[in-house]
C-alpha cells in the first residue's frame, strides 16, 4: 500500500510563483536575486503556516541554482536543484533553534560557517523559531551576522519579532508576512481538490479556509481531515461542518428573521436546539455577532467585499441585509457586544444569553418608541 502523504508537504510551494497570498514577498525576492542585490541576514516573520519556512528553502535553491529561468526561478534540472530536491544539499543547513538555543549550538554554526561551499555560490543558513535562542546564544552569533563572509547567507524565522533583540534585528533586512487572504486559501484549495480528483463544493472550501484563521497549512490540515471523513472522497458543506463542529449559516438567518416578528419565543427554542446539539453559548454569540457585522457590511457596496464568505451566501446575506434597517442592526451589535463582554463573569451564562436574545427580539420596538415617543403605550 503506497504511503500517504499529508497535502501540507505533497503540494508544498517549491518555487516563488507557486506560494500563496505572499506576493510583497516573493517579487522582492525574485528582483533582489535578479538585481544580484542579496542581503546577507534575511528575518521572515509573520503568523504560523504563511510560508515563511517554505520561502526560506526556495530562496536558497533559487540562489545556487546554475540556470536560473527567466522569470528567475530554479530551473529544477541542474546539479544543484537535483540535490535540494532530494535532501542532499551541502549548501543548504537547518537549524531548529527550539531545540538547539545554547551558546554551544551557536559556536558549531559560526565554526561550519568558516568553511567555503565545495560546490555552488553560496551556503544558506536557515534557522527556524529564531526567537528560541537565548540571550547568550544572540550575543555569541552577533558578530557572525554582522560580518559574515561573502559566501554565507542567513535565513532567520519567527513567529515572534518582538522577542528578538534589537542588535539582531538592526543586521537583518525583514519581511513581515501577512495572514493569509480567505479566498487565496479557497481557491488554493480548489486547485488541490481538482488534482486529487476530490468533488468540493465551494461553501465547504471557505468554511475550511475562515477556520484556518490565515495559515495555509491549518487550511490543508483541515482539507485533509474532512476528504478522510467522507467515504465518497468528496467535500460537502454539510459534512465540513459536521466535522468541524461549526454552526450552520441557517440558523443565524432565521434567528435574525425571528426578531423583525418580535416572538422571542421562537428564538428561545431554536436556542435551545443549539444548545442540545453539543454547540457552546459562547461561540453561538461570536457567530451572532459575525453575523450582524456581515450584514451590516452588505449596506453599502463599497464594504460589501470585506464580506469573506462564498458566492450563494453572499447572495443571502445581501438579501436579508435589505429588509434590515441600519439602526437596528448597529444597536443590535452593541447588545451582542455587551453580552460578549460580560459573559465570563455571569453566573448564569445561558439566562445571559436568553436575556440578550430578548432584548434583540423588541429591539424594534424600543427604536421605533425612541423615534416616535407618541408610540409609547400607556398603562393605568
């Protein structure tokens, strides 16, 4: 049986023009090789899963590559590409500074670097989790990094700038990598499922994609769990959130239906069914709120592309977004906010949250009073 291997590493980007979503990066890169303008000490920081391991390896084979491309990629034909793709560069060392943060490690890096390549232009130094070093281990490779020799180029990643000492910093030319976009994470994985020959259905990509919070490689971990799942080897909207244990978009839709009738006891039920179906009070009133900044959004078509869900959903929320008025929605995401913000400290968090169900279910009615004070009823 041929092993399997997980998508994250089968469809890892081995050239600058097949990573996703950091374009900033890879044409400063791309021109930097072609300019002949290499800087010695590179620091690629940014978000866990963005691509800044995988860009660090593509830079050092791009650079001892003897036939570069014109488009300035690895030709993947040469000597010196054959030997990275198969793990046997000598011009190419990883270090994870995690496991190897002592002085010691340090003075074994700095020693190797003395040492001129045997075959190639440059050796690359790649560290990853740089901030991991110690104070001491920084200090010991302070000098290394600043005067290095003409052949040595340093790779440094980290998911955390801040922890890095300034004089480290003050010798690296930086690249801050960004979230991955939404929609880049979908169509990326749209692609893979064409490949993999995997029917996906497009509501179940961007699920995949807005769970990822930005990091790719979260997005094909999860992309690999629900094709597991299903025994059809295909990707459905309603097994991605089965699997993932996410709340239907239906639900909210109803829910903000329920309120323009002012029956809170309809919307206490269709609570309750959440409730029982295992989902947490907490991240139903996240979504609640997702939900109203979603149509709130889709007033205006200039904010509507800040709307990061697929097409059919987009369509309803335009939709619902038309018969609600912008007051109440604005008022209606203050309440939310506000139950949001003192739900740790409530007691007794599902009456919070019924309560605030309530409130949003006579929103309209408290509005329409404000308005118009005349509407308000008298009582004997």
């Amino acid at each position: 049986m041929e092993n399997f291997i997980v998508s994250a590493r089968k469809y890892r980007p081995a050239t600058f023009d097949s990573v996703v979503g950091q374009s900033h990066i890879t044409t400063t890169l791309k021109n930097a090789i072609k300019n002949n303008h290499l800087a010695q000490a590179f620091l690629f920081c940014g978000p866990r899963g963005v691509g800044k391991t995988t860009n660090a390896r593509i830079l050092a084979k791009t650079i001892n590559c003897t036939n570069l491309t014109a488009d300035t990629e690895a030709c993947d034909q040469c000597d010196s590409c054959k030997s990275f793709n198969n793990n046997a560069s000598f011009n190419v060392f990883e270090l994870d500074a995690a496991s190897n943060n002592s002085v010691d490690d340090i003075r074994n890096l700095v020693e190797q670097v003395r040492y001129p390549p045997q075959a190639g232009q440059f050796k690359v130094y790649i560290i990853d989790e740089v901030h991991m070093l110690s104070t001491a281990a920084f200090n010991a490779f302070l000098k290394t990094l600043e005067e290095p020799p003409k052949y040595a180029i340093f790779i440094l990643a980290t998911t955390e700038k801040h922890k890095i000492i300034p004089t480290i910093l003050s010798r690296c030319q930086i690249y801050d990598f960004n979230r991955i976009q939404v929609k880049d994470i979908a169509d990326h994985l749209e692609q893979i499922a064409g490949k993999e020959g995997i029917k996906a259905e497009r509501e179940a990509l961007h699920l995949i994609a807005q769970k990822a919070d930005g990091a790719l490689r979260d997005a094909l971990s999860i992309f690999d769990l629900i094709v597991t799942f299903s025994s059809d080897n295909s990707i459905t909207y309603k097994s991605t959130i089965e699997n993932l244990h996410i709340l239907d978009y239906e639900y909210y839709f109803k829910i903000i239906d329920q309120f323009k009738t002012g029956k809170h006891s309809e919307i206490l039920i269709l609570f309750d069914e959440i409730l029982r179906k295992g989902f947490d009070g907490h991240q139903f009133l996240i979504g609640l709120g997702e939900h109203l900044r979603n149509l709130m959004v889709c007033k205006d078509p200039s904010t509507v592309k800040l709307l990061e869900v697929s097409g059919e959903i987009a369509k309803r929320y335009l939709e619902q977004a038309q018969s609600a008025e912008e007051g109440f929605l604005l008022s209606a995401l203050n309440v939310v906010n506000q139950c949001d913000l003192h739900f740790k400290s409530s007691k007794n968090q599902r009456l919070h949250i019924e309560l605030c169900l309530m409130k949003l279910c006579h929103l309209k009615d408290v509005l329409s009073i404000a308005v118009d004070p005349s509407k308000k009823k008298v009582t004997a």
